[in-house]
C-alpha cells in the first residue's frame, strides 16, 4: 500500500476497526464510513480484531491517503433501510437508517458521494456516501415514493409517487424546484434522457410524459398503450425511449415526437423490466411468462428467445460490453447469457428465496444479486 501519511498510532492487539475510527478524529479529522481500513493484504471490519490480522499490542499504524479506495455497493430493503457494503470484503460499511416505512430504491450519484433513497413514507432522502449521515429529507409527496433518481449530471434529483405527481428537487439543496402534475393515476417511474434536459414518467393512468427539467412543462403525452405503465427508460444517446406496459409489451418511441416507432410484441405474460445494450443496439426484455428476449432496437426483430429459466424473469441487463445479458429470475438463480448466439454462460446459484434484480459492476468484472432471502450476494 502506498499514500500520503495522514496520521500514525500505537495499536492494541484487541481493537477493531470501529476502535480505530474512534481515535482517528483527533489526529486526522473526521473518517469516512466508506474509508477501507487494511493491514496488509486484511481489510478490518467492525467484528474483526487487530490481532487476528496478525497486529500486536504497540504495533505502529499508518493512516494513508490512498488514491485508488474502494468500490462500494448499495442495497435497498423494506426493513426501512438502505445500506452501504464493501465490495472487497462484503462486510457492511454503514446503514442508512431514518426512514418510517419500506424504502423502494435506492441509488448513487454520479460521482458516487451521494446516495437517493425513496421510502413509502412519502419522503426521498439524500445521504452522504461518504458518513452515512441524512443530509436532506425531500418532503412534499403525500404518497408513496415509488422512486427517485439522479440526473446524469448530478445536478437534479427526481421522485416518482403514488399521489400522480413526479417532482424535481436540488441535489445540492434538497428545494422542490418542480412538480411534474398531469398524470390521474399513482406515477411508477422517472428518468433524466442523458443530457438531463428532459425527464420521462409513467403511470398507471396507461401513458407516459417527457417534461422539460427547466421548466416543468409537459413536452409530449404518449397514450399507446392499453395497460398501465410499469417504467420508461431512454436509451443511451436520448433518441428513443421504452416503456414498459402490463399489456405485455415493450414500446420504442421517438423522444422528438408522439409516435409509436416499434411494437416489441411476443412474450405471454407481463413484462417486468427492459434495459438498453450500451451502444443502444439491442433492447432486452424480463417476463413473467419466464421467458427472456433479445430485439433489435431499429428493426423491433425478435432475435433471441433465452429459455432457461423455470419462473418469472424480474430484471435484465446488459454488460459494460454489451456483450452478455444477465437475467434475474424467481427460480432463486441468475443467468449469465451471451448477447450475440443466446447461449447460456453461467448459472448463478445459492440464494434460499427468489431473486428481484441483477446488475453488473460498472467496469463488468462483478455481478451483484439481490433475493428475497434478506441478502445480495457478489459473483466475480
């Protein structure tokens, strides 16, 4: 390990690592709960003692500023938290408690220090990813808060409701700047296109709007769909959004205009998820019929039908690479699925309970799956 020295201690075999964040204030300033402590090659963890990673009483320690630090990852429960982990060593960082109900999603900015979460206490929080301290309570909603997300420039904030409104908020000040108000049934989703200009709902009122994120003004109305609205997504380059309906459809619109331009039609069941390849090639598809598909996204051609799974698919993505596709099933396994032939790579077995998502790490090297069973799990 290399950095610069911020501060150094004589150690006691029998500390851990909340012993350690304990006396580092008065040498260094305040700690992270996101910091990594090691000692070697070991990464200490709150159960584990100096001396089982081979430190003994009078043992000088280092505290390094180190530029490489650790990935994190973030869980969302309906035990009203949210949690941050290791994604070296699994051990459980911090938990981000406060909420007074389930919490639905939960999120990072995009430059990883912050953390969104929505709870159906009818409040979205802002959290420092660094302390774990509630940073801002957005209030405003008086209905569930089904979602939130940052926009990609990590300037905005947007929560999704049952109360048939979507709001736009500050993610520096946690103001209201916004409300998004047209919908006549509960909002299921928002998301930002990737310049953040514009953000997409649905709903359960059977449509989806664009709004302007400046001003709030509704752009377009999309009402082609027979069935409520379970989410919307852009794809990568903003030209064309999907939603996903419980007609057991997928639909491709035009961002610039109130036309339908694909019909992604075949699977039997409701869909439960839709995800854009990273080039915006490909759409996949999750379905309770347990099925998953693969479609081109220009032509809306069907060009794999994964059969596999033995209970309804809850979620898809795509790699980094767009090379494979992982899906998340009821059967308690996920599968790892090459984009291009449809064959199956790799069955992710383990979890006790069904599973509800998957997703890759951002650089594709690791899998994380999150059950029923109380746990998310990492595969490499």
């Amino acid at each position: 390990l290399s950095g610069r020295v911020l501060a150094s201690l004589s150690a006691e075999a029998d500390w851990t690592r909340r012993d350690i964040c304990t006396r580092i204030p008065g040498l260094a300033g305040s700690i992270p709960f996101a910091a990594r402590l090691l000692y070697g090659a070991a990464e200490l963890c709150d159960e584990t003692s100096l001396a089982s990673a081979g430190v003994h009483d009078g043992a000088s320690l280092y505290l390094l500023l180190n530029a490489s630090g650790g990935d994190l990852v973030l869980t969302a429960s309906y035990d009203h938290s949210a949690a941050l982990w290791s994604a070296v060593s699994g051990s459980c960082i911090c938990k981000l408690a406060g909420h007074g109900n389930r919490v639905r999603s939960a999120a990072f900015s995009p430059d990883g220090s912050l953390v969104l979460t929505a709870s159906d206490d009818c409040t979205a929080v802002l959290w420092s990813a660094g302390t774990g301290e509630a940073l801002r309570t957005l209030s405003g909603h008086s209905e569930w808060v089904v979602f939130a997300a940052f926009s990609p420039d990590g300037a905005l904030a947007a929560t999704a409701a049952a109360d048939c409104t979507a709001k736009l908020w500050s993610a520096i000040s946690g103001d209201c700047l916004l409300t998004l108000k047209g919908h006549t049934a509960g909002v299921t989703f928002a998301a930002f296109s990737p310049d953040s200009d514009v953000v997409v709902t649905s709903a359960d009122d059977c449509t989806a709007r664009l709004w302007s994120s400046s001003s709030g003004s509704c752009l377009r109305i999309f009402d082609g769909n027979s069935a409520h609205i379970r989410s919307a997504v852009f794809s990568p380059d903003g030209v064309i959004f999907a939603t996903v309906s419980s007609d057991h459809t997928v639909k491709l619109w035009g961002a610039d205009s109130d036309t339908c331009r694909r019909a992604l039609a075949g699977h039997r069941a409701d869909i439960c998820c839709v995800a854009f390849s990273a080039d915006g090639a490909l759409v996949a598809t999750a379905s309770q019929d347990s099925m998953a598909k693969v479609w081109s996204a220009k032509s809306g051609e069907c060009l794999l039908t994964l059969l596999g799974h033995r209970g309804a698919v809850r979620s898809a993505a795509f790699s980094p690479d767009g090379e494979s596709v992982l899906m998340a099933c009821l059967d308690r396994t996920a599968r790892l699925w090459s984009a291009g032939s449809g064959e199956q790579l790799r069955a992710l077995t383990g979890h006790e309970w069904p599973l509800v998502s998957a997703a890759f790490s951002p650089d594709g090297s690791q899998v994380i799956t999150a059950s029923n069973d109380g746990t998310a799990r990492l595969w490499s």
